[in-house]
C-alpha cells in the first residue's frame, strides 16, 4: 500500500513539474526575449543538468558518432523545432490555451503510429481524435477571449509542437535507441541541439544573453529549462517502476497542473469556451491513451523507451 501510494506521489510530482514549466516559459517570453535565443539556453541548462545525472549514475556520456542520426533527429523533432514553436505561441496566447493545446501530443501520436505500422486501428481511440479535434475548435471560436485576429494562427503554431513530440516519439518506438538509455538519448540530443540553435539564434538576431539583465524572465527560463530535465529524469525512473501506461496518465496532470499554475502564478482567467475545450481535449485523451503497455508522450515531453534489441536499424 505505501508503495503504490509513493508511486501515485511521484506521479503528481510529475504532471506538477511539468505543467508549471508552461507559466514559466510564459514568463520567459514576457521582456521581449525572442524563441530561438531561449532554445539555446534551454538545451545548454538541459545538457549541463543530465551530464550530472549520468554521471551520478555511474554511466558515461555518449556523443559516438555513430549515434548522430539518433541526436539529430531527436534534437530537431524533440527539442529545437517544437520548442521554438513553443515559445513562438506563447508570446500571444495564455498559459491556460497552452497547457490544453499541450495535450494533443498522443492525439497526434496516433494516426502517425498508424502510418509506421507502430499501432493498429482502435475505433475507441479513433473516436478519442474527434474529441481532440472539438477541443481545438472550441478554442479557434469566436467566443473563445483568444487575442483578437491571432487566436487561429497561433493556436495551429503552437500544435506544431506536440506534432513533432509525437512524430519524434514514433520514429523512436519503430526504429529504437541503439542500445543507449533514455537519458543518454535525450542529454545527446540537448548537446547536439545546441549546435542547432546558436546558429540559427545568432543569424536570426534572435540571441539571448541571460547574464546581460538578469530578472525574472532569465529565472524562468533557467527554473524552467533544470525543471524540465530533473521531471524526465524522474519521469525515465518512473517507468521503470511502474510502467509506462502508469506514467502516461501523468499527461491528465500536466494538462491541469498547467492551467492552475497558470491561474494562480499569471493571475490569468478563462472564459467558459475555454473550460469546455480543456474538458472535451480531457474526454479525448481519456479515449486516445493506450490499454496495452505502450508509452504516449506526456505534454511537452521528448518521449524515449528503453533499448530494443528488435528495433530496427536506423536508415
């Protein structure tokens, strides 16, 4: 019984964990600071964060170049992309919109799960799609107190990024993780992200220097960014004990977490449209998450499995 009980506690930890980081990232963007600069600070906090757990853990960092189509791609699809969308969008919508926009990601999962051949059809998880779909359309509505002009443009950007979690999350499951741990994939990826991001972040005139004015913005972003990788950290741990359809259901508490915590640490308000959409987007993901033990990437999550000897080769 306490077991189960430390495993549900560690479970709320979780979706708490990760639904706070959505007011944060809101609070990163509030001074002006632009999406590109923020991803590679964001990475380099990550990076840093889970070479210490991995060597705390005894294990060695991996950057084999054998391993940088892996990186690249979990880089590019779990971090780079989906975060500057992420960031993007968060500018002109609330925190609250986010956190509900955030729990498409295993609605996207599955019909691309589909198309690999990674699932097969499920008229009950079919059905959990067009309760997604309703959700978004609430949002996009008129009466929805989106800004004005913006709400459907922003709201499409910022599904990019559950998009990309679930796209980067299948090629995983179909394709494997070449005999490296979660946490090694995903510290490699951040190290190889960063690569990504400077670039871009400097030709873009999007640079970031945290240490010029350092306020609450810059807190955000590192609070967010430490918080983010001690949650996955905890999140791989999870899996190991509980399994990953136990941890799946962390998503509901992401969803939640993060439109309270938007409440109380943005002082934000929803209108009823909102409130119906976060509750048929709930309806949706109660129906889209599996019943067998296959993982579905939890709200802005980089979803990882453990090593598959199976798994395909990487092309």
């Amino acid at each position: 019984m306490k077991a189960n009980l430390s495993l549900y506690l560690l479970l709320l930890g979780l979706g708490a964990g990760w639904g706070v980081t959505i007011p944060l990232a809101k609070i990163a963007v509030s001074t002006g600071h632009q999406p590109l600069g923020l991803v590679f600070w964001q990475l380099v906090v990550m990076a840093v964060f889970l070479a210490a757990v991995i060597l705390g853990m005894g294990k060695r960092l991996v950057l084999a170049r054998r391993h940088l189509k892996l990186f690249a791609m979990v880089a590019l699809m779990g971090a780079v992309l989906p975060d500057f969308f992420y960031y993007l969008s968060a500018i002109h919508l609330s925190g609250g919109v986010m956190s509900i926009l955030a729990s498409t990601s295993p609605m996207f999962s599955l019909p691309i799960a589909l198309m690999l051949a990674n699932e097969s059809y499920d008229p009950r998880r079919l059905m959990g799609l067009v309760f997604g779909f309703a959700g978004i359309l609430l949002l996009v509505g008129p009466e929805a107190s989106l800004p004005e002009g913006t709400a459907a443009f922003y709201v499409m950007i910022a599904l990019l990024a559950p998009a990309l979690y679930a796209t980067e999350g299948n090629l995983v499951m179909k394709w494997g993780t070449q005999g490296l741990d979660p946490i090694q994939v995903v510290f490699g990826a951040a190290f190889t992200g960063m690569f990504f991001s400077a670039p871009l972040a400097l030709a873009s005139g999007q640079w970031v220097n945290p240490l010029a004015a350092f306020g609450a913005a810059e807190t955000a972003l590192v609070a967010g960014a430490a918080l983010n990788a001690l949650i996955y950290s905890l999140y791989v741990g999870l899996v190991g004990k509980a399994g990953s359809v136990f941890v799946s259901q962390s998503a509901y508490l992401v969803t939640a977490f993060g439109v309270v915590s938007s409440m109380v640490m943005l002082g934000e308000r929803y209108s009823i449209w909102v409130w119906l959409a976060f509750g048929t987007m709930m309806l949706g993901m109660f129906l889209v998450q599996p019943r067998a033990a296959r993982p579905i990437v939890p709200a802005r999550v980089i979803e990882k499995h453990e090593p598959d000897d199976d798994a395909g080769d990487w092309p």
